[in-house]
C-alpha cells in the first residue's frame, strides 16, 4: 500500500524495530498477525502492510531493510506481526555435478538475475528464454511454487519507490547497481533477455581466448580492462 499525504498513520499500530528469526529467542511472544509478502516486497522502510487477517500496520524502519522468512516487525506496543515468504513461480535448476551448477551459476549471475544458491541447486524467477537457455547448457530445469529468498546483491536496491544507496530513484538506468570506483559501467538494462543484447556477444565475458591467456581481437592481454570488450 502507497503512502498518501492523507493517510492518517496516528490511527494505525506502527512497528519501528525488527528481530531477526535466527535471533528469536525460546521464549518469544506467539505473533499476533502475519503478512505475507513475495521476495521484491520485503525489502521495506516506511510503508502501510495489510495483515493476514485485514487490520493495517505502519512499517516505519530507521532504514531500508530486507525482511526474511519468519523474522518479525516490532510493535510500539511491544505486539509482534510474522514475515511470511509468499510462494512464488520459479525455475529449479540443477546441475551434473557441483562443477556444472557452479558454471550454471556464472551464467545466471552474468544476466544479472535474482538467485536464490544452494547446495545442490539454483532458483530463479520463472522465465521461458532462460529456463531454455539453461537446458541448452546441460541443466535439468523444473518448474517450482516455493518461497524465494535470492542473494540481496542481486537486486539490492530494488525497494518499490525507495533510492538505493546512492540516491538515485527507480528509472534512473543505474539504479540499484553498485558501481565502485573505476569500474566500467554497463547499461545493465540492456542485457536482459528480450533486448536483444545477449553477454555472449559483443563482450566477450566468459570468451575462449579469455580461458587461453590468449589476445583478444585488438591484441589486448587477459588483465586488460578492455579485454574482450567490443564497443563500437
């Protein structure tokens, strides 16, 4: 639910703290409510939840927070509301061995795709192009209703409306993207699938040369910070 300059946050129970659930302890208070919530929703600050059984709650965190699985919002009153990971669409992937799925892994990781790593598989957001993309390097995909907990570097930022950690507000091409000094910036959005931009072509990442040691096509050594780039 959106904040409105007409919202009357006064009439509404408000939680300012959280506790994660690793940090629970044995004799914790049985919640009163829960919310259930997908993974790009849990990423919160200051926002009005609607709860399992329809009352409003304020969120007002001192600063952007990503809320996981049975971790609870805590209540001016002391009351606590459960986090419940809603169940969502994804792809299961696995690999032939732990070589293969760490390999999978590196091409999931260079589309820049949430993903939640485990020991002997991969989940991703349900996507027909990838899903293919995967099988026709080896992965066994099925189609899953889980939970979705990704990596948070993945989509870090990403918080409905909120600046990421630089200021900058969703639109903005960078948003969300964690640049440090001197690193070369790609226009992320632009190697997703559907754009017609693929990281196999044109950058080289992962390219045979690269494996080699050998030069790339302009004669740029492995170390290079151009090597393999080929930017009209």
């Amino acid at each position: 639910m959106k904040l409105s300059l007409n919202t009357d946050f006064t009439r509404m129970p408000r939680a300012g703290a959280v506790i994660r659930a690793a940090e629970l302890p044995p004799d914790r208070p049985l919640p009163f409510d829960r919310v259930v919530l997908p993974q790009d929703e849990r990423h919160l600050r200051r926002r009005v939840l609607t709860l399992q059984h329809g009352d409003k709650l304020f969120v007002d965190l001192a600063e952007a927070t990503m809320l996981g699985d049975g971790d609870r919002l805590v209540l001016d009153d002391g009351r606590h509301v459960e986090i419940v990971a809603a169940a969502e669409e994804l792809c299961e992937i696995r690999g032939r061995d732990a070589v293969h799925l760490a390999e999978l892994a590196w091409h999931i990781g260079n589309r820049h795709l949430p993903a939640q790593v485990e020991a002997g598989r991969i989940l991703i957001a349900r996507d027909h192009v990838i899903k293919a993309m995967l099988e026709g390097l080896g992965a066994t995909v099925a189609e899953v209703s889980e939970p979705f907990s990704p990596l948070s570097g993945a989509y870090s930022g990403h918080s409905h409306g909120q600046p990421d950690a630089y200021g900058r507000l969703p639109g903005d091409p960078h948003y969300g993207h964690d640049h440090g000094p001197g690193e070369h910036h790609h226009d992320h959005h632009a190697h997703g699938h559907g754009h017609g931009h693929d990281h196999r072509h044109g950058h080289g990442h992962g390219r045979d040369d690269d494996r080699r040691g050998e030069p790339d096509r302009y004669g740029r050594l492995p170390g290079d910070p151009h090597y393999g780039h080929d930017h009209g």
